[in-house]
C-alpha cells in the first residue's frame, strides 16, 4: 500500500554515515526518511523526493552475558536480538512478531510475551547513541542528556536517529510453557468474560492475549475448522514449567476448546509463532485502543463485527499488558499509559485492491463504535498514518514536556516523517 519513491538512498554502515546524512539533509533543507526494520504499518520509513536514511545493514549485536546487558544496532530485527541473547540463555522484552525492527519497536515502547514479567522494552533500555538534528551525536542516559533519554523512550523518531541502543536481558529459556488454545468463535462471549477475570489475577510470569479470527489451516487444527471464526488464547509462561501448567489451569479449563497445544517451545521459536500471519506484500491497515477494562458491550461489539469479516485474513487481537511495566511511574518515560490494560488492535489485512473500501470502512467501524470503552491512550506503533490529529491525545500528560524537549533537539522539526510531536515554538508561532 507504500508506492514512494525517495530521492536518494543512504545505506547507512555506522554512525559516521548517520551524521554525515543528517548535516547533508540540514545542509540542503532535504526532507529525511528513516528506515529501521520497514515494519511500521504507516508507511512513514519512505517518503517521495526525500532523503531515505536506511539503517538496514547496521546488524551488529553485542552480548555482554557477565553484565547481562546487549548492545544492538538499529537495522536488527526481533529476531536477530533472539538469536544472540538466547545463546547464553538471556532475552530482553521485545515484540511478538520477529521481522519487526528493533529501533522501532523501542521508540515507540515495545511490549510482548514478558512484559508483565519484565516491563515495556523501553523499560529495559539503559542508554542509547543518538544522532541529533544538529548532527551532533549524543548518549542518552540515566546520567547523560537525560531529558532525551526519557523522551526516546516512548517518543518514536522525532528527536534523532538511533545508532546503537544498550538492553538489560533476563535469563529466561532456552524452553517456555506456551502455546495455543482454539475455540469456536460462537462461544467467545463467555470466554473473554472468563479471560478477564483471569488476567485480572495473574501472575506476572503468565501472559494470555486472544485473537480472533477466521482459522488458518493449520495441522493441529481439524481441517473442518479451517476458515471458520475461532477464538485464540495464545500463552506464555516466564518461569517455572510446573509453576505454569498450575497457573493455566483455569484458563484451560475455560469453555470446550478444538485444539490445545500448549507445551514446552524455544523461547525464539515462540517469539516467530505469529510470523506466518504477517508475511510481507499484503494490504494491511490497523486501527487501535486502550480498554482498562472489557465490558460487556464492547464485547458484544467485537463479536457483531467479527460475524462479518471483510477478509480471512482480517483479525482482532486483544493484548492484556500489567504486571512489571504498570509499576513504573506514569511520568517516568515519554510512554503515557502504565495501567494495566487490555490492547486492541483492529488488525485488517488483505490481497486485492478492489476490497480497499471495504476493508477500510470495517475496521474504522468497528474502531468507533468502540471508542467510547477506550481510555483515549493509544500505542503509537499500532497508529496508521492518517491518525495524525490523534498523537496529542496518545501522550496524554506527556505531551507538553516532549514538544519543550523537541524544541530542544531538533526545533526545526527536521525528524518529522513520523507521529509527530511539534516543537513547543513552532506550535507558538502557528497559532
């Protein structure tokens, strides 16, 4: 559905070929795309006429396993961190789909299998080299540039570009209870009644999201299942495996399920369970809310609107975050929402142009009508491009602090192909 083209490509080997990219952009006024893993599903990695910075080939990954700390460049994928972190049996919490780009992931908060366990991976960030509009490049920190280490985290690309991040990892595999229960969609009502009561009282090392759907043919479902609406608990366990099949224990016993295969999995190979859902060259648009709760009328909503599908490949995907990241101070990162909540991300995708329109209209349907159950905060990496009016309601409290350190860092808004956060002056001098 991203039909750019840029007028010139850097493929950027270090951070000499970042700064030098940026003061060249400066220099002459170009207009500077940013590329990390090309995952975003706005599109806003490739602009026409502009300047593409693709940080693609910087893939270098360093693990200290005495310091249980990772130092990872911004062209690495999800799955290239997993690769190197799970050979000393440590992971940092990272996303659920493992072509995603590390960087951007980050920027915008990060939040996965043991998030309840181990916080957002902003949460897990240490320090950061970033590369300001200026051209200048800084450690953002704890202890350096502090203001711009607290607004990276959460605040997406607006204020440089990332050359290297530094994680804090957690041991954690090489094997996790996980896995998946299936269920007819036409119970789904009194399941996700059953599923929010569970997560209301789970421990931090168990993490249940749902996803429904049309059932993809896959071998541990019977094949008379297969393109009929299902309910998915897709589960993982961040600890002790008899500690596990305990804690799953209500939620298996939950309804008359078709399939259960949940088990012992590689903690990377669980981390790629949904790759196959998001494989490149469909037609994708997402639309996204915060619920701190799942009431019933939003549940009937989502069952009313997943009886007409505009797509087999069109889903909604219902995340429930807590635990460790809702113990952070809500001021404490650029990252607005730190209640336990439930994610709903309206994923719609699709083959054939000719089905745009109807696949457009469904999913920002169904956004509306459940609106008025949302919280009004929103994960920015879920927003599509045309909800740029939505960004000052995302940050919410944070907003006016991350225009004043925009205006610090980049005034000019040179990093804008974003969400964008406005500088404090340039909002000023608009009104």
């Amino acid at each position: 559905m991203i039909d750019r083209r840029p007028g010139l490509i850097v493929r950027a080997k270090d951070v000499n070929d970042i700064r030098l990219s940026v003061n060249f952009a400066r220099e002459y006024d170009l207009l500077i795309a940013v590329k990390g893993g090309g995952h975003q599903i706005a599109g806003h990695a490739v602009a026409d006429g502009a300047l593409l910075l693709d940080l693609s080939q910087m893939k270098a990954i360093h693990v200290d396993a005495d310091k249980a700390t990772a130092t990872v460049e911004p062209g690495c994928l999800l799955s290239d961190v997993d690769q190197e972190t799970q050979l000393y049996g440590l992971a940092v919490p990272l996303g659920i789909n493992s072509t995603t780009g590390i960087a951007g992931l980050t920027l915008g908060g990060g939040f996965g299998w043991i998030t309840a366990k181990h916080g957002l991976t902003i949460d897990n960030l240490r320090s950061a080299q970033v590369v300001c509009a200026d051209g200048q490049v800084r450690v953002a920190s704890a202890t350096e540039n502090s203001d711009l280490f607290w607004a990276i985290r959460g605040g997406g690309g607006n204020f440089g570009v990332i050359a290297s991040f530094e994680f804090a990892l957690h041991p954690i595999g090489p094997e996790v209870l996980s896995g998946l229960i299936v269920h007819p969609l036409a119970d789904a009502r009194g399941l996700l009644q059953g599923y929010r009561k569970i997560c209301a009282r789970a421990p931090d090392e168990l993490t249940i999201w749902t996803v429904m759907r049309q059932a993809p043919p896959l071998p541990f479902i019977p094949e008379v299942w297969h393109g009929k609406e299902v309910l998915i608990f897709a589960v993982c366990y961040a600890g002790d495996m008899k500690e596990g099949e305990k804690a799953l224990k209500e939620l298996r016993d939950l309804g008359t399920p078709i399939a259960d295969v949940i088990g012992p999995h590689p903690y990377a190979g669980w981390q790629q369970a949904f790759d196959p859902l998001l494989t490149p060259g469909a037609r994708n648009y997402w639309k996204s809310h915060d619920f701190l709760d799942l009431p019933d009328k939003a549940i009937d909503i989502l069952l009313q609107a997943l009886g007409a599908l505009p797509d087999p490949q069109c889903e909604v995907f219902i995340a429930r975050v807590g635990g460790a990241m809702a113990r952070v101070a809500e001021g404490a990162t650029a990252f607005p929402q730190r209640k336990a909540h439930f994610v709903m991300n309206v994923h719609t995708r699709w083959s054939d142009a000719a089905k745009d329109a109807d696949c457009l209209t469904w999913a920002r349907d169904l956004f509306a009508q459940t609106t008025p159950f949302s919280e009004g905060s929103a994960y920015v990496n879920f927003m599509p491009q045309d909800e740029a009016g939505r960004v000052g309601t995302a940050y919410g409290a944070n907003m006016e602090r991350l225009r004043k350190t925009k205006a610090k860092y980049d005034p000019c808004n040179m990093f804008r192909l974003n969400h964008n956060i406005v500088p404090v002056m340039a909002a000023q001098a608009a009104k």
